[in-house]
C-alpha cells in the first residue's frame, strides 16, 4: 500500500502511517447489493456491476495545513491575486535612487581618439602585410595530386615521341605550354613546364592522351572515346564504345573500333561522323602525310589515305608495336627489334639475340620507346632482371639507364629525350643521362 500523504510504501494492514503519522481510511468500498469488496475509486461493482453513488466515494480526510500568504491571497480558481494593501503600502515605502545624468566629457573624447587610433592602424596592417595562404590543403584549382621536381625539364613532343608514346598506351603528352598525363591513380593530370601545380582534369583512369588546339581527345575507364578543355571541364563521350590505339593526326582521330572485329575508323572532329577504313584487326596506327602504318595479325601495313589501297610491308604473326621514323616501320618480332623500309619492303634486324654480339646479355624486347636521339627498349629474361637501355641512333652504342626493374612493356613513355617510368603503380622520372630517377609524384 502507498500512504496517500507521504506517498511511501507502507503494511496494506495499517492504520496509521509510520513515516508521517497520518491516519490511514478503509481504501475499499462494499457492493450494497453482493457485499463484495471494491477499489475505493470504483464506479461499479466488479462482481455484480451496480453502480457506485458519486456521494458514497470516499472522502479525503488527510488534514492540511492553511496556506499563509504574506502578499497574495489565493482566488477561488487557484490563481493568485495581488493584495492591494500591501502594495500600496510597498509603494509608498519605495524611494528611487537618484543617478548622477552628468557626461564625462573628457572620458568620451578619448574614447573616441582611442577607437580612430585602433581603426587605423587595423586598416595600414591589412593594406600593407602580406597575404596569408593556407598551405595544409590544396587549393580547388589544384587537385590532391602533387608532383616532385623531376630530374629534367619537359619539352613539347616531337612527332616520334608523339607516336611512340600512342602506341603503349598513350599516357603522356605535351604541348609545350602544359603536360598532360596520368598520375598513379591513372587520373588525367595537367602540370606546368616543371611538372608542377598538378591539376586533375579527369577523375578516372584515362589512355592515349592527343592533343588538339585547347582540346584534350582520350579513352576513359571503360575505353570510350571522349574528349575535354585543357584548362578543365566536363567530359564529354564521342563514341560510346570500346576504341583502342587511338591516334590524332590533324583534324583527324584513327582508333580500333572493338566491337566490329577490332577494325580500323577513322573520326572526323569537325564533321563527327565516323568512317571504316581497313577490315583488319589493326592496331599501333602511325599516319604520315597521305599514307598510314599499322600492325594486324598478318604483319605490316601501310594504307594510302587518298586510294584506300591497302599493302603489305612485312608479313608475320608476332609483329608488335609498329612505329614510323623516316621512311621505315620499326617493330618487334620474336623479341628482336626490326625494321622495314617503306618503300622497297626490305626488312633488318636493330636488335636480335643472333644479330648483336656487343650487346652481352640475352636478348628479350619487350617493349621501346623512340626519340628523335635514341631508342628506349626494355629488356626481361627469366634469367635476368629486367632493365632498360637506350640505343643512340648516331653513335649506335648501348648504355643502361635504368636497371632490375620488371615492367609490363606499356609502363614507359618518352619525353625530350628522356623517359617516365611506372613501377609498382608509382610514376618515375628518369633522366637518361644522368640515370638520376625520382618518383613523379608524392604519396598522400
């Protein structure tokens, strides 16, 4: 039972409350009709169901105490009323306080002279000190990839670095104002002349980087032809299908289209429509003038733009990685390095395990890289770490520049001379001369 005074938990057979002392009333009501016992509240019989009076409910006895008010007095509805005889009488013994309405005048002026003093001197620090920059972020001009300063300066690409750098994967380019290329993540970057203040223009794994005027044309992550501005901007799908080996040459866009046959389009930027050029699966598209060079399954070929005539220079399976320089088709075969002339069909040997007794180590090629200087090629034995070399075209010698290093073939592109490497997913530059090598870009 709860004492209904001091509302603590008490015997259900007591009398009185042994905390607060208050006399403790029957808390059950009787049925007159069934003489069962009810809850004191009940306004029916639980047992018979005849209905309570509302007069026979049980009253509260509990005494309360009388309520003294020393300025109110309370109103039949609870609320409170102010007793005007003691107000009046608050009132009358109340004096307001007297305050002293004189101006300090010489407080107020220096006041003022103190606050143009403070103004001023605020306004020659802000016109006069240097600007603070925020270095712990990257401005949103910039994005979160930032470069090291590389072992060599850039410089615009001549037009065999230009299809060198197409025919494995096309991940660098450079105009001569910017260079455009990949980062680690595979994200298109713009740089400055001194691979610096990193911009990502496309957040998604891109190849075969062209350049047109102010225009960047490149496949996206799922090989898609696609294009953007070199200053920044959306991207925009030219061709909604998988294109490879894609390769500018003036207003012109030669790729293989994957879905017929890995054949050979060609894409007009002004007018926007494509055209089928060569039935062939055709792959590392070089164009010079009128006439266009390529590899297929069956070999080389060069097909003449204007006549659509299409003519083996060399025929093999294992051909790959087709570039022109001055009237001849270099390419691998076999893991040697070839070459045929153009015009008279005539192959030779640059570089074979057989042809080359200077060159002391087994002979593999796996993929090179071509300058206006030199050639680049990347040599991998079982037997042997893998390395790169360079071939100087005037004086014929061969020197490493970078040595125990295992590449894929595609992971180097060349640039004034001198080569950016991919290694573990990390770019480095190499300066062929001086084989200094630095990673491109820092870690975040």
């Amino acid at each position: 039972m709860i004492c209904p005074n001091c509302h603590r938990e008490i015997n259900d057979d007591s009398l009185f409350c042994p905390y607060c002392g208050i006399q403790i009333k029957s808390m059950k009501k009787i049925c007159p009709t069934c003489g069962q016992e009810n809850e004191a509240d009940a306004l029916y019989c639980r047992f018979c169901g005849r209905p309570f009076d509302l007069s026979s409910r049980p009253q509260d006895n509990t005494p309360h105490k009388e309520a003294k008010y020393t300025g109110y007095v309370p109103l039949e509805t609870g609320m409170p009323r102010q007793n005007s005889e003691v107000h009046s009488s608050v009132q009358n013994d109340y004096e307001a306080e007297k305050v002293d309405t004189k101006v300090n005048l010489k407080a107020v002026i220096c006041g003022v002279l103190a606050l143009v003093l403070i103004t001023g001197g605020s306004y020659y620090y802000l016109r006069h000190s240097t600007p603070l920059k925020i270095t712990n972020r990257p401005s949103e001009s910039e994005s979160s990839t930032t470069t090291q300063s590389a072992t060599f300066k850039p410089a615009k690409l001549t037009t065999a670095e230009k299809y060198s750098n197409l025919s494995y994967n096309g991940t660098l380019a450079c105009d001569g104002t910017n260079v455009f290329l990949t980062n680690d993540q595979g994200y298109l970057v713009r740089t400055d002349m001194n691979f610096k203040n990193a911009k990502v223009l496309v957040k998604e794994s891109v190849n075969y980087i062209n350049i047109y005027k102010k225009t960047i044309y490149f496949t996206d992550a799922d090989h898609h032809l696609c294009m953007t501005m070199a200053d920044g901007g959306k991207k925009i799908t030219l061709i909604n299908s998988a294109c490879y080996y894609v390769t500018l040459k003036g207003d012109t866009i030669y790729y293989q289209l994957d879905k017929d046959s890995e054949s050979l389009y060609a894409y007009g930027i002004k007018t926007k429509k494509s055209t089928k050029l060569i039935d062939k699966h055709v792959y590392n598209v070089f164009v010079d003038g009128s006439m266009l060079y390529c590899n297929t399954k069956e070999g080389i070929y060069s097909y003449n733009l204007k006549t659509a005539k299409l003519t083996q220079l060399y025929a093999g399976t294992k051909t790959d990685n087709a570039q022109y320089r001055d009237g001849y088709v270099y390419f691998i075969d076999h893991g040697a390095l070839m070459r045929v002339d153009v015009k008279t069909k005539k192959s030779e040997a640059i570089l074979s395990a057989s042809g080359d007794s200077s060159f002391q180590m087994t002979l593999n090629i796996v993929g090179y890289a071509m300058s206006d200087q030199a050639i680049y090629f990347y040599n991998y034995s079982t037997y042997q770490s893998g390395a790169i070399y360079r071939l100087d075209l005037k004086t014929k010698q061969i020197k490493a520049v970078m040595e125990g290093v295992q590449l894929s073939g595609t992971d180097f592109q060349v640039i004034n001379d001198n080569l950016l490497v991919k290694v573990n997913n990390q770019w480095y530059a190499v300066n062929t001369s001086t084989k200094k090598t630095v990673a491109l870009f820092n870690k975040e």
